[in-house]
C-alpha cells in the first residue's frame, strides 16, 4: 500500500533540504525519480547519491518559474514510466524576509513568483503527463506562515496561503481525472531556517513554539510524502497537513 514500485516523480527544489529528503524517500519506496532544482549541481549530488544507492534518479535543472524547463523535466519524468508521471512534488522554495514598511515589490513579486508562481507553472507542465487511473498525485509544499501568519515575511505568508488557495482549487478541478492534490506544510532543520535556529533573538522563541520542543531533520519530514504520494492516501485530496511538531494546533 505505501509502495511506489512503478510510478515515477518529479520533485523540485530537490537538491538540499526537505526536497532532497522527499526525493531519497520516494526512491526507497520504489520511485523512478527525477531531481530538478534551479542549481545543477545539488540536484546531480542527490541524484548521484540515489542511485549509488540502488534507487533509479535522473536529474534535471529546473527553475520552477520557467515553463519551458518545467515541461522538459515532466516529459523526462513521465519517460523513466512509459510516457505516464505519477507524482509531482512542488517544494522549490526561497525567502526574502523584511519588515513591512522596507519590503520592496521586487521582493514581494520575486517569493509570490517562486512560490505560487512556480506550484502553478510546473503542475501545469506535468499535467498532460499524469496518470488518471487513481495514481496521480500533486503534492505541494506550504508553511505554517500561510496558515497563522508570520513576522517579518509578508511575502512569504502570502506565498504560502497561495499555495493553499491554489491546493483547494485544483483538487476540485483536477478530481474529474482522479488526480489527488494536497500540500503539506512540514517545518524542519534545513538552510531556509538556519537564521532562525541560530539567531540569538529568534532561536528560543522558535523553539518554544514547537510543541515537541524540537527542530525535525527533513529525512523526518519525508515519509509523510511518501504516504500521500502512495496508495493509502488514494481518497484525500484538497488537505492541508502540518508536519511541523506541533507548531500548529
Ligand atoms: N524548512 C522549513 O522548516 C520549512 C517550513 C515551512 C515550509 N518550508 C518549505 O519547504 C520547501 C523546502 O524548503 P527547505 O527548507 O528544504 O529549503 P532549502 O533552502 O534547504 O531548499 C530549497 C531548494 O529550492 C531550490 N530553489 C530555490 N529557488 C528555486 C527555483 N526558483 N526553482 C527551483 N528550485 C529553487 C534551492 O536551490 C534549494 O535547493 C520550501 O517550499 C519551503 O518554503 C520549509
């Protein structure tokens, strides 16, 4: 029921953090998987470290706001199954925080572009390719930021509660064709956070709202992705879960 065996996917932002954990774990469900981010390098590491380790990886640079990139790593995705893509995992992410009132446009468009932007970009490239047979799965990435609200990121908060909206309204749209899509809104040690892990003013604070009162690895974070991208998760779609250890409640 959790097994991937068959199906391939495509996951983006997949050369560090939780999109490298996603991409590691779906492979060890059995996914063909195809690593995309903006920067070549990672995205080849993790595929290189994937099969190295007895999984099927291919790699592709893919900056989520650039459809023709979107649509050549959806093709290539679909090919490593016969032409059909199972899954698509859309967790490429960036920051620019400021206080409000130093916020620049340029900065509020840039984290609105990468975020709903791109959701909205690669789905729509991987669309033709996925699979309506029950097996099709969008899975985006969100924040608690998009569900309570944030401090110094207004872009990102509205970024966030856009990919929700987004989420919703293509699983109305897309459940004609038996396409689950759902978003998942994990919290976890990676680079993004690393200013508010470590920063003097920021850690404690951060800390103490995590109701388990500590930072997730994103190897944590992943094997939540695999159960929505597997069989057992065939009958939920337009969901919002927080994987975030209780951060929100
Ligand atoms: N880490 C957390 O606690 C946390 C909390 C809530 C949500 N998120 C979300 O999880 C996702 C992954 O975050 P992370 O913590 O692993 O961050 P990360 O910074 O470790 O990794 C993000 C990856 O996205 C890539 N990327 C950036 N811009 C891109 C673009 N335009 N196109 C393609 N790839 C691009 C980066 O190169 C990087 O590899 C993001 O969507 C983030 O907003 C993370």
């Amino acid at each position: 029921m959790f097994s991937l065996k068959g199906r391939s996917a495509l996951v983006t932002g997949a050369g560090n953090g939780i999109g490298a954990s996603v991409a590691r774990a779906l492979a060890k469900a059995g996914a063909a998987v195809v690593v995309t981010d903006i920067d070549e390098a990672s995205a080849k590491n993790i595929a290189d470290g994937i099969n190295a380790e007895g999984g099927l990886a291919e790699h592709a640079v893919l900056d989520v706001r650039n459809k023709l990139q979107a649509q050549a790593a959806a093709a290539q995705a679909a090919a490593l199954t016969g032409g059909v893509l199972h899954i698509v995992v859309n967790n490429a992410g960036a920051i620019a925080p400021a206080m409000f009132p130093k916020m620049t446009s340029e900065n509020f468009d840039f984290v609105l572009n990468v975020h709903v932007g791109g959701t909205f970009t690669v789905s729509q490239a991987a669309l033709e390719h996925l699979a309506q047979d029950g097996t099709g799965r969008i899975i985006n990435v969100t924040s608690a930021a998009g569900l309570v609200g944030t401090i110094g990121q207004v872009n990102y908060g509205a970024a966030k509660a856009g990919v929700i909206g987004l989420t919703k309204s293509l699983a109305r749209e897309l459940a004609r064709k038996q396409i689950t899509v759902n978003a998942l809104a994990p919290l976890a040690a990676t680079n993004m956070t690393q200013t508010v892990r470590t920063n003097e003013k920021l850690a404690e604070k951060q800390l103490a709202r995590i109701a388990l009162g500590r930072w997730a690895e994103a190897d944590e974070i992943a094997p939540s992705f695999v159960f929505f991208a597997s069989d057992a998760a065939s009958y939920i779609t337009g969901q919002v879960l927080p994987v975030d250890g209780g951060t929100v409640i």
